[in-house]
C-alpha cells in the first residue's frame, strides 16, 4: 500500500467542507449546510476506508457513495425549490420604477 496522493486530497476537502458545514448549521442553523456536511462525511469515510486499505467492502463504499451523491442532489432540489430553511430561494427580478 503505497502514498495515493489523490485520496489523500479528497480526504483533506471533505473533511474541511464537513467542518464548514458543521459550523454553518451551527452558526445559522441552515439545515442545507448540515445535508452537505452528511454527504461530504459519507465521502470522507469512503477516502479513508481506501488510505487504511480496508478492502472487501466495496458494497459499503458504493452505498455510502449513493448516500452521500443522493444527498446533494436533494440539497441542490431544496435550494432550487426553496423548500428548506437555510437555502435561500432564487432572487427575485428588480423592476423599474415608473416616475
């Protein structure tokens, strides 16, 4: 098991996007920060589970993977939607006022 440079990063971004979404959540209550947060922790288990070199549980790194991508995309639906507390709905066009 050699040095893999690219889970190694992977790893270092979720776990920083996790820790931003954690303090987001926390500091604003949006609960969008904490669907990103769960998504990137699930992403982050499955790029350490690879730097350990815990192998034979592929079933286990697609399904946290399918989790996590399953839960952006409904993070991303409720932000367009606006559906949710913390994501903010899609600004609203400025008309001109007539004088």
């Amino acid at each position: 098991m050699g040095f893999d440079a690219t889970t190694s990063v992977n790893f270092v971004f979720a776990a920083l996007i996790f820790l931003l979404g954690l303090l987001d959540y926390y500091k604003r209550e949006a609960k969008i920060a904490l669907f990103i947060a769960t998504a990137f922790f699930l992403f982050g288990i499955t790029n350490l589970m690879s730097l350990l070199g815990i192998s034979g549980l592929d079933w286990l790194v697609l399904t946290l993977r399918i989790v996590g991508y399953a839960t952006i995309v409904f993070a991303l639906y409720a932000i367009w939607s606006g559906s949710i507390k913390g994501a903010a709905p899609a600004p609203k066009a400025k008309t001109k006022r007539r004088r």
